[in-house]
C-alpha cells in the first residue's frame, strides 16, 4: 500500500476533527482513506462498532471488497437483503457494518431504542441534502435520532453540491446542528439566497459562495 500525498492529511483530519466532511473527485481514494482512520482509531483505543450509509450497491459492491483488497482485519458486513437476512448480518460480531439509506428506520426499529454505533460514515452524503428539521417524516425523524447519539461522523462525497449551493444545508447539519450554515434551512436561505423571478427556487446572493464556503 503507498498512499497518495493527500491521503495523509486527509486521515489526519478525519481523526482530529469528530465530526467532518471529507470530499474528494471520484478516484482519489476517500474509501482507502476512511478504511485507514477507522484502522487508526482501533489502534489509538478509541474505536467502536460502525455503521457505513450508502446506496445498495455501495454497500455490497465497494466497501466489503476494498476492506478484504487491501487486507485489513476487520470484515464490512452489508446489512442487504431480505429481512432475515438483514438480521443475520446485523447480529454479525464484524464491528462495521454497512446499510442503505432507505433502510434507516428498519434498523431502529430492530434496535428498539438502542444505538451501539459510535462512528457513522455517510458515504454519498449528497443523500441527506433534503434533510430538513422542521419538516418531513420518519426518515428525518430517523436521521436526528441516529445525529444526536453519533460520536464521530463523516460526511463523504466527490459532489457536495451538485445543483448549487442549497445543497450543502442538509449535509452540514449533521456535523454541526446548524452552528456553520443556520438552525433550520429556512434561516439558510434567507441569510444567502433571494427568489428567483418566477418565485419557484432561489439564486445566491452575490456574497454567498465567498461567505458559505468560510463558514
């Protein structure tokens, strides 16, 4: 294994920032890089069952493969499949486990209340850009439970922002509770946008890029 110059400073950060982002184009390694610092954090004692969020293919295709690829000692179990199945892999003694988002709220559900997971990798992270506090369902409801009671968490993704800045609101939130960006989405958009002149989206006011990317 030799790793890129910029693989170094990125595990660095991830191990002294609790809660962080790490975004990277496609192809630059962020999974070797995120399999290294929950490596390192098994070494420095600080580790703890984790729970990898991604889409279905994600989950059975990459993160288990690359685990065994470049051979470390720990299995990534995907939580997939039927119900049994499902169960099976989450009664799996593997301390990291991997699930799709739209499985979210059958997992609490098996956990009854419970929450043994100490680090949470949302891979994809675009995924929770709609995240909204103040509206929305059981999965928004799932996703705060799931916030609150997460040691560290890592938001990682090669597209932050892929349909404009509005994008980020819902990501940052996970790391923050709002402290960066705004309470709510609403508070957001009011601070950095303005209607657009058919009054269906908005558009960045002319400080907003400069200001959201320092906060």
């Amino acid at each position: 294994m030799k790793l890129r110059p910029y693989q170094t400073p990125a595990i660095q950060h991830l191990l002294d920032t609790p809660r962080c982002a790490l975004w990277a184009d496609m192809g630059m390694g962020k999974t070797l890089a995120v399999l290294l610092y929950l490596d390192g954090l098994r070494l420095l004692g600080l580790d703890g069952p984790v729970l990898i969020l991604g889409p279905k293919f994600v989950c059975t295709n990459v993160w288990p493969v690359e685990a065994k690829k470049w051979g470390f000692d720990f299995d990534v179990v995907p939580i997939v499949g039927s119900p049994t199945q499902r169960r099976a892999a989450l009664a799996s003694p593997a301390p990291v486990k991997c699930i799709n988002y739209d499985n979210i709220q059958w997992l609490l559900d098996e956990l009854n209340g419970a929450w043994p997971f100490h680090t949470v990798i949302a891979d994809e992270s675009t995924r929770l850009k709609s995240f909204r506090t103040r509206q929305g369902g059981k999965r928004t409801q799932a996703l705060s439970f799931i916030a609150d009671r997460t040691q560290r968490w890592v938001n990682l993704t090669g597209t932050p922002a892929p349909n404009g800045l509005t994008d980020l609101w819902g990501q940052t939130w996970f790391l923050d509770q709002g402290k960066r960006l705004g309470a709510t989405y609403t508070a957001f958009k009011e601070r950095w946008f303005t209607p657009t002149w058919n009054g269906y989206g908005v558009e960045p006011r002319p400080f907003a890029m400069e200001q959201i990317q320092a906060a």
